[in-house]
C-alpha cells in the first residue's frame, strides 16, 4: 500500500475512532438552559397564579415573571460532543454533574427536595409581602419533619404545633433544639403540642389553634456528637388574616420567592408596581423580606430577555455574575430585600431609571 494512502487511513481510522469516543462514552457534565417566565400577576393554565380572596384586590398592568432554568436530568449522561457544543453555546450552560445532583443524589430525590422548597419560599412570599404592607400574620413554631427512624417518629407528626418545650414555651425554632440540648442523651423531653389534624383545621378556619396534648420523646445522642436529640426538624408556620393561593404547577425551588411576594403587594395595593412596565427577576426570600441569591442566573437573565424583560430584579449577592453577561436591553436592578424591589420599581414607573441601584462585576 502506498505511504500516502496508509497516511490517509490511518487518520481517517483515528478521526472514526474519536467520533465513536465523543458519541459514546459519557462525561461527568450536565446542562442547564432558560427555563420558561411566568408572569405572577397573570394565569398559568388557564388559572391565576396569584388567587386572593377575603380582602380588596385591585387592578395590575405590566409584568412581574418569576424566572426558571432547565437542567438535563439526573440520568442523562452526556457525551463530549453534547458537552463541546454547550460550552460553545450562549443559551446553555455545562456544569459537573455534582453541582446539580450532590452525592450522588436521585432525580426523585432532586424533585421531592424542590418541591418543599417551593412550598416554603409560597409561605415565605406571603408573610413577606403582607409584613410590607404592615398587615398582622400569626405564626408558631411546627414539626417541619420527622427524622425517619428517630425518637421522635409515631409519636410527633409533621405539623404539630409545639407549644412548650419540658414547660418553657417557644416562640421560634431555635427554642426547641436550645430546650432540648439541655437534657442527656437517653432522658426523656416533654413537648406540649397542638395535634396537625387539629392545626390544620383551625388554620383553614383562620384562628389560633389551642386544643393541645402532652408527648413524651426519649432522646439519644447526635450522630455527630454528644448532644441529645429527638430527631425532628422545627419550622415556623402562620395563619393569614385572608387567603392567598399560589397555582404553579412544574416548577421547584425557593428562587420564586421575591416575585410571589412582589406580585401579592401588587394586587393588594392601588398603585400599580410596575407601570405596564414589563419586569423579570429572581430571589429567595424569608419571612423578614430578606432576598437571598439563587443558581443559573445567567440563564434566568437570557430567559427573561428573551420573554420581552426590560428590567430584571437581581439579589445583590448574584449580581456580578449577572453584570458580568447581561443580554442587550436588560437592565439589572440590584436588591437585598422586598422594600429595596418596592423602591425601585416606584423609580421606574417614575422613569428615574438613573437612580437605580445597579449592578457591577466588582
């Protein structure tokens, strides 16, 4: 066989054989790109995100979308070509496979942990927002969960109200562990609680549950040292002076929380936040109005531009990586709380866009 003709074989064998290698052998690389908008003050499905009933609402313009990002899941394996053609790519990101299911996590596992935390952020957005209208919500300290196989599993429920801890009463979270820290591993805790069943009913009801029983739990020793445990999680949990309902189906996490809340105020409130302006943004948030930073904010940003966004509500902890690659026309707004978001947005419906707090890749 001629040189040259061997020459052209042999790389055309090599060129086949790294085809067949970018095809078909898996890299430790997973995707994420925009995910959809959702505009809080409109319908998904053909029913309102935000449902408020027992207390004057008012008319909205403009929009105020949650943002969303789409990851590969935790089954899909990628191949190097996938992986080359999303690092080249815009709209798309490639992560290590860990920075979206940690320790070996399951799809399952991803989607049942999303969803709780949605479920709180909805909490959270409504205590948010009716605190910035300065409107009284109750609250007491819950079971939030159960460790399964704990002392505590059969005996306290995820939702009971605690309402005293060995006699001393709690007012937040932290009393419970503090009160229970107290005893040694293996003595016994007694937690003075208001049923779930019992919770739930007087919270549909809008009053304050009281009927309440005493549970005694034997602790034992943390797996991670010496203190003593029960082996549950405590949370808060309120009782709203009228009903808000929040309808979004397919969609997980806590990074919704600012936008359900700024959506509530609006309708609550006859001025108008936007201005018929059209605005996107992202952030957790907790029962004080605090606005946490949230992942894939350079998706949700190309996401919310590509939906119609002039301006985007930024936690100021993600904000140099948003300035860092802002799409054209978008401009950042950074916030830290709800009161900052509220500020901002009167700015804007104003056209005082120069007084903005904006972000900087410093």
């Amino acid at each position: 066989m001629p040189r040259r003709t061997a020459t052209m074989l042999a790389s055309t064998l090599i060129l086949i054989s790294l085809i067949c290698v970018g095809l078909f052998i898996p890299v430790p690389y997973a995707e994420m790109s925009p995910g959809p908008t959702v505009n809080t003050l409109g319908e998904s499905g053909g029913q309102p995100v935000l449902k408020i009933a027992g207390r004057e609402t008012y008319r909205t313009s403009g929009h105020l979308n949650m943002t969303t990002v789409r990851v590969t899941g935790a089954e899909y394996r990628m191949n190097m070509i996938s992986a080359l053609t999303g690092w080249l790519r815009h709209d798309s990101v490639v992560v290590p496979h860990e920075t979206l299911y940690p320790d070996g996590k399951t799809e399952e596992e991803s989607t049942q942990e999303n969803a709780e935390e949605f479920s709180q952020s909805q909490e959270s957005a409504r205590v948010a927002a009716l605190n910035q209208l300065d409107i009284p919500v109750k609250s007491w300290v819950v079971v939030a969960s159960v460790v399964k196989g704990g002392p505590a599993e059969g005996t306290l429920h995820a939702g009971d109200v605690i309402k005293a801890v060995d006699g001393t009463a709690v007012k937040e979270p932290k009393d419970v562990a503090a009160i229970v820290t107290k005893r040694q591993p293996g003595e016994p805790v007694d937690f003075t609680v208001v049923p779930a069943d019992e919770a739930a009913a007087a919270e549909k009801a809008g009053r304050e549950p009281t009927s309440t029983e005493k549970v005694t739990v034997t602790t034992r020793k943390a797996d991670d040292g010496n203190r003593a445990v029960v082996g549950i999680r405590a949370g808060t949990d309120h009782t709203f002076p009228f009903s808000i309902d929040i309808r979004l189906e397919d969609v997980g996490g806590p990074s919704a929380g600012l936008m359900f809340a700024l959506g509530i105020v609006d309708k609550l409130t006859p001025e108008q936040l936007t201005g018929g302006q059209f605005i996107a943004g992202t952030g957790t948030i907790n029962d004080a109005g605090e606005v946490g930073p949230i992942g894939g904010i350079g998706m949700k940003l190309v996401g919310a531009r590509q939906a119609g966004a002039n301006y985007f509500l930024t936690p100021s902890a993600n904000c140099a990586a948003a300035a860092a690659d802002t799409p054209d026309g978008l401009t950042l707004i950074k916030v830290d709380t709800i009161g900052d978001a509220v500020k901002s947005l009167e700015k804007v419906r104003a056209g005082d866009t120069a007084g903005l707090p904006s972000c900087s890749t410093d």
